[in-house]
C-alpha cells in the first residue's frame, strides 16, 4: 500500500506540475487535460474489467463509474469548474468501495488501486487550489 501510494503521490505532482507548466497562461487547456484524463481514469477500471475476466455485474458498475464522473466533467464545464476537482476528489472513493483490498473485486491490481487513490487525491487538490487561486489572485 504505501509504496504504490506514494508512487501515485508523486506521479500526480509530477503530472500537475508538468502539465500546468506546459499550459502556461491557458488554464482551458489545463482544464481540457483533467476532464480527459477523469474519464480516462473511469475507462481503465473498464478495461481492466473485461482483461480481468470480471462478472457482467462488475462490467455493468464499471461502466456506470464513467457515466457518474462524466456528470462531474458536464457540470464543470456547464456550471462551476470546482465540479471536476471534487470529481477528482471523489474518485478514490470508487476505488476503495469496488476494489481490493476493501471492496469486492479483485479485476484491478490492489497496488493500482493504491497508487490510483494517491493521484487523484493530488489532482483533485491541484484543479481546486487552481481554480481558487485563479479567483482570488494575489494583490
């Protein structure tokens, strides 16, 4: 667990941190970057599930997860772009309540999961601490 977290922890500041660098002063394509990449993180379990040979159940729940972090990519485009850093934020909790070691299924290896829950979090963090900065710049 701790090794593939902090792992996931330091690829997610590396990811950030390169990634806003690399979008400078164009915080749409940051935000283009995260909404892809939310819904990339929803597919892998996906995909995982089908190489796992998991249930038509556990598929079905899978492909449910994008649907549901699809709504918080929707509503922060249409409404308040905070929405996708609590989609980031909440990410985690799907993968601790379906997967190993605490959930159900065992389709994701338990080290991804860990490492997966580390990343979001940092993401998840990243966008808000964006967005509030980019709300309430320094004088």
């Amino acid at each position: 667990m701790g090794l593939s977290a902090l792992i996931g922890l330091l690829v997610g500041v590396l990811a950030a941190f390169a990634f806003n660098r690399h979008v400078g002063s164009r915080p749409e394509r940051a935000r283009e970057y995260y909404v892809l990449t939310l819904i990339v993180a929803a597919l892998i379990y996906v995909v995982l599930a089908f190489l796992g040979g998991a249930s038509d159940w556990a598929i079905l729940v899978e492909v449910c997860g994008v649907l549901v972090f699809g709504v918080f990519v929707l509503l922060s485009v249409t409404h308040d772009p905070r929405w996708l850093g609590i989609g980031w934020l909440l990410h985690p909790v799907w993968d601790l309540i379906f997967h190993a070691p605490i959930g159900p299924w065992t389709h994701a290896p338990e080290w991804y999961v860990w490492a997966c829950l580390a990343f979001d979090i940092m993401v998840g963090v990243v966008i808000l601490r964006s967005i509030t900065s980019a709300r309430n710049p320094s004088p």
